[in-house]
C-alpha cells in the first residue's frame, strides 16, 4: 500500500473478516447458512447464496490486504 489510510468501508470489511475467520465467527456463519438452507424455501436458499458470496468476498479482501507479517495493512 501506499501508506495512505484505508476507506472507511475497508475498516469495516476488514473488521468483518477479523470476526469470519476466528472460531465463534466462523461457527456463526457456518450455522446461519445451515439454517437458511433448511427452511427449505427459494428466499432461504437465496439468502444463503447471497450470504455466502459475502462471506468469500470479505475473505478475499481480508486475504488481499494482510501483511506478510500476519497483520493488516493500514
């Protein structure tokens, strides 16, 4: 980076990703999107896609923006 601070939406998805990746958050994801899909209606299933996606993209930008080190950048 260029040493410039991070947009505030990256604090955030940021943020989202420090949770997703530990345990409890994780667990949480893992046992929303099981829950979504046993409803067993269209608006479930679409819920947990869109839900999944979300949590891929801010793995994804958490990935892009960690430090070799293991910490975040900004």
């Amino acid at each position: 980076m260029t040493g410039t601070e991070p947009s505030r939406f990256l604090r955030l998805v940021l943020r989202a990703d420090a949770f997703t990746t530990s345990t409890p958050g994780t667990i949480t994801l893992i046992v929303a999107l099981l829950t979504l899909v046993f409803t067993d209606t269209a608006a479930g299933f679409g819920a947990a896609a869109v839900l999944f996606a979300a949590w891929v993209a801010v793995g994804w930008t958490g990935r892009r923006h960690q430090r070799p080190g293991g910490r975040n950048r900004g």
